[in-house]
C-alpha cells in the first residue's frame, strides 16, 4: 500500500497490507502529495502535489520518475 505524508517532510511511504516493510518511497521534490492512484497493468504510481502544481508518476519499483502535467523540478 501506498499513502502520502504532508507533514514537515512530504513523503510518500509504502508497506505491505499488514503494516510490515514500511519504507519512504518518494522524498523529495514534493510539497503536497495527494490524490495517490495506482495503474497495475503499467506498474505504475501517479499522483497530484498541490504545492508544486505538478501530476507525476513513478515506477512501482520506485524507478522513472516523471513529470506529466507542471514544471520540472
């Protein structure tokens, strides 16, 4: 599973569903990570920042990271 953290360090952590393995996952470059949205038949996690005006994806695998829609950082 995956959810976002606005706290003093934006982030966006993963764990396995029973809580177990949890790690950051995207740590830097963001401002408001929200609106978290999985494409399994890409392997894929995209979400909105409300800070950076931006909507990005990233590999499941934490590789790619891209920009669709804002300004590169």
């Amino acid at each position: 599973m995956y959810w976002s953290d606005w706290g003093t360090v934006p982030k966006i952590e993963q764990a396995g569903m029973d809580g177990s393995q949890r790690a950051p996952f995207i740590t830097h470059n963001l401002t408001w990570p929200n609106g978290l949205a999985i494409d399994h038949d890409l392997r894929r996690l995209y979400w909105a920042d409300g800070g950076t005006k931006a909507i990005e994806f990233v590999s499941l695998n934490g590789t790619g990271r891209t920009v669709l829609i804002g300004m590169r950082l």
